[in-house]
C-alpha cells in the first residue's frame, strides 16, 4: 500500500507525520502541495477521503487567508475548493491520504491510523 502526504518541509507537523511514516517503513510519496498544489477534482477526492467539507480543512489564521478577506457565510464549496487550489497555502497540513482514507496529521500520532500494523 502506498501512502501520500501533502507535506510542507516548514511545518513541524508535517515533517513530524513524515518521520512517522518512515519509520514504520511505509512506501510514501512525498508531495509538496505549495509547489504542486492538487487540481479541484483531486482535493474533492481527498475531502470524500477525509469525510470532511473544503470549510473543515482550511486554514482560517494564515495570513494569505485575511488578505483575501473571504466571507465564510457567503462563500460556496466550490468556490472554497478553488480558492484552496489557487492558494494551497490556506490547505490544512499535513493530509496524509491512501486509496481509500485520509487523515489530518494533527496530532501527527494520527499518520497511525492509515498504517496497517
């Protein structure tokens, strides 16, 4: 089973879920999402994946998200998703995702539950 991670080198939980990985021997693709950020169909799959809507996954206190000054009330999902690909900035680190399920590295302990011990 190969296992993906949306990884951002500069954030502690990110690098912490990696090392998670790693030392469990798991097969992993590193993907770094702020320079490859995923196209709207694929962060769709990753939120079916997450069991969570594009609100739960982004990030409200960065500042590239005040600077767009978006009003949550009046925004669709679609609209959210596209904005998330057009900023991956404001996408929610570290997602560490298989065929089948996803998870959100925070607590990083979380990279656990996609291993199959």
């Amino acid at each position: 089973v190969s296992i993906s991670i949306f990884h951002n080198p500069r954030c502690s939980k990110s690098r912490q879920s990696l090392d998670i990985l790693e030392k469990n021997g798991v097969n992993t693709k590193v993907i770094l999402y702020l320079q490859y950020p995923p196209s709207a169909s694929e962060l769709k799959k990753i939120l079916n994946k997450l069991k969570m809507s594009p609100l739960d996954i982004v990030r409200k206190g960065e500042s590239r998200f005040k600077e767009l000054a978006i009003s949550l009330e009046s925004i669709s999902e679609e609209e959210l998703i596209t904005l998330m690909v057009e900023n991956p900035i404001l996408i929610e680190r570290p997602i560490i995702f298989d065929e089948n399920r996803a998870v959100i590295g925070r607590p990083p302990e979380n990279t656990l539950n996609l291993i199959d011990c």
